[in-house]
C-alpha cells in the first residue's frame, strides 16, 4: 500500500520529496488559536526541506490522544500521539525539540472499514485511507450520503466532498431548492464557492431558474439582486445568466 494520499486542495499538500525512505512526522501549534499542525512525509519533515506528503494547519487537539498542546513546551520528552478515525490510525512516534513533536510516521489501515466501504461499492481505497483519516470520512457519513441519494460518488471524490462539509442536510436543501437529481461533482463545485438553498432561493426571486452550472457561474462572478437591478435600471432588458456573466466578463458593468 502506498503510504500516501494525494490529490486534496483544501487540506492536504504534495512536496518534492527527498532520497531518505523513512517516513517522518512533526506536529506543532497551528496558524489559529487552539489548532495544531501536523505533517508527514519521507526525510526531515523540519526546517526548510520540503518533503511532505500531507499536512493540515487546521486540526483540532482533540482529534489526537498522547499529546496536549502542553506536552510542546517541554524539550526531550518522548511522545506517542495517535489519530485514529474509522479508516485507520495514524502514529507519530518521537520527541519533543524546538516547541514541536519531531518523529517517526507510520499508518495502520482499518481492514473492516476497507471491507465495508468494498461491500458499499467503492473501489481503490487503498491511496485513500490516510486522507479519509485526517477528514474524519466515517462509515455512518458515507451511508448517509448514499441515503440522501447522492449520485456518483468514488473513493476519490470523498474526500472533497467531506473537506466542503457538504452533508445529508445541504443536498436535501438543494433537492428542495430545485435540485433534487445531485451528482458529487456537481455538489462539490457549487459548495466550493458558496452556492447554497438559501442562495438559490435568492436568485429564483430575481426571476431566474439557473442550471448548476448557471449557479456556479452567478457565484464566481458574483452575479446577485443588486447587480441585476443596476442593470435593469440601465434599460437592459431580456437579462439571461448568460448575459449577465458576459457583461460581468468584459467589465460592461463599469
């Protein structure tokens, strides 16, 4: 198995990886209060070599057992946190060494999971399930998601979708919104820049009935009521999406 997890823009990053073979891990204070970071990959995962194979700046203390953010203020002492989530355990193993825990890297993949995930219909799991760990992407979440009859959903699109946070309760208001027949991808784009049933619902009082894609397109170009309305007081009439991304496009606005 292949002790890394590629491929997610929103947590997890890829380095240049070094010669060394053995894998290592730092965890240390994160960028906000009351998060940690935690990184792993082949070689020295210190100073200015940029070796990673995963990282997240963001993680919550509670989600490790062995380490308290505490435990970073004592030099030297022997360390063994672990994150365990239903699709294995990650361990790092090591000391304590400039406010940072400093050691060795290892995996254990949870074998029932990969069996149950199986027997749900997915496939190539095994360059998933580090990611599925540092997302939390639990049995129950992807059977809920299945109940809410999400369509097209892989091992690799998961992850993706755990990281938007999109749950049972968002593709039920999007369903309810209009949207009732929801492809992964397509939830995945539209959570990823903010298009929501309360949204949508916006945009039908404007008089449209956008497609996914249109929704996607009135987020990015940030096409909402009071656009519209300065448009229309312009003299424009017979406004479609279409138009309006055009005139957001070539600055007609302006």
């Amino acid at each position: 198995m292949r002790s890394m997890m590629l491929g997610m823009c929103l947590m997890l990053a890829t380095g240049v990886c070094v010669a060394e073979q053995q894998e290592s891990c730092s965890i240390a204070a994160g960028r906000w209060e009351g998060k940690m970071s935690f990184s792993w990959g082949k070689g020295d995962c210190s100073g200015e070599r940029h070796c990673h194979e995963g990282n997240s700046d963001n993680m919550s203390w509670s989600r490790w057992s062995g380490i308290t953010p505490e435990d970073l203020q004592h030099e030297g002492v022997a360390i063994d946190a672990r994150m365990k989530g239903d699709a294995g355990e990650m361990r790092c193993v090591g000391k304590v060494h400039e406010s940072a825990l400093r050691g060795v890297y290892s995996f254990t993949p949870d074998e029932h999971f990969v069996k149950q995930m199986e027997a749900m219909g997915f496939s190539g799991l095994d360059d998933q399930l580090q990611g599925y760990v540092m997302l939390d992407v639990s049995l129950a979440w992807v059977k809920s998601m299945q109940d809410a009859h999400v369509e097209g959903m892989t091992a690799q699109n998961l992850m993706g979708l755990r990281a938007l946070k999109v749950d049972p309760e968002y593709v039920r208001g999007m369903s309810a919104a209009g949207y009732p027949e929801l492809h992964a991808e397509k939830l995945t784009s539209m959570k990823a820049v903010g298009v929501s049933p309360e949204k949508v619902k916006a945009v039908h009082a404007m008089g449209f009935t956008p497609t996914q894609d249109e929704l996607i397109q009135m987020a990015v170009f940030k096409i909402d009521a009071p656009f519209v309305e300065r448009m229309r007081a312009r003299g424009l009439k017979d406004l479609t999406i279409s138009k309006l991304v055009q005139i957001k496009i070539f600055k007609l606005d302006e």
